[in-house]
C-alpha cells in the first residue's frame, strides 16, 4: 500500500481559498434566490391587488377609488423587477470579485440567473401590460 505524501502548507493553503471561493459562490447563489423570492411575491401580491380592487371598483366598499389599484400594483411589480435587476447585479459583481468571473454556458446554465432572468421578463411582462391597460386576465 502506497502511503500518500503530506501536502505541504502551501497545499493546503491553496486548497481552502478554492473550497472558500466556492462557498461564496454558493452564497452569492442563494443570496440572489432570496432576491427572486422576493421579487416574485412583490410581483404576484401587486398583481393581486389590482385585480383584487379592480373587482370590487364597481361596488360600493370604499376600499381605494379611482386608479389607486392599478397604482399600487404598478408599484409593487415595478419594486418585483427592480429587486431582480439588483439581485442579478450584486450576483455578477461578487463573482467578478472572486476572480472567476461570470461564465455561463450552455451545458451548465447558472440557474440562479435564468430563474432571475425568468421572474424579471415575467414582471417586465405584468407592469408593461398593466401600464398600457392591456387585459390579459
């Protein structure tokens, strides 16, 4: 049985600063997963409340009148994809940082940023339309 030789301190040096590197990345990616959870609930609780109070302009509750609704929703879709821009952002100046810069390709997609790149076409999707008043619901 061949024994194996110790590794040297410069070895082991260079070992931990690689498994440190891809524990940041690691942290960078789920950093911006919590960016896009976020995004998808001001997304879909904007959504919800201008359809919300647009059902319910007709009747006679008083909840907000006029185009409040609409406004509210615009706002909160808008705050959706804006936390996606500054997620994917912050994403890619960590990994420029790291010195590894940001690479994706086809084979191994990031997924942490087509899922960011999802959600924010998705609210562009929603406050573009909900901005022109194109009914798609």
């Amino acid at each position: 049985m061949a024994t194996e030789e110790p590794k040297t301190a410069n070895d082991l040096a260079v070992t931990r600063t690689e498994l440190a590197t891809e524990r940041t990345l690691m942290a960078a990616n789920r950093t911006l997963m919590a960016w896009v959870r976020t995004a998808i609930s001001l997304i879909s609780f904007g959504f919800t409340i201008h359809k919300l109070l647009q059902s319910t302009a007709g009747q006679q509750i008083g909840l907000i009148k006029g185009d409040g609704g609409r406004r509210i929703g615009l706002f909160l879709i808008g705050l959706g994809a804006l936390c996606v821009i500054l997620g994917t952002v912050e994403f890619l100046q960590t990994t420029k940082r790291l010195d590894k810069g940001f690479v994706m390709s086809w084979r191994h997609p990031n997924m942490s940023i087509v899922m960011g790149g999802a959600v924010g076409l998705l609210g562009l999707f929603l406050f573009i339309t909900m901005l022109t008043r194109t009914e798609i619901f």
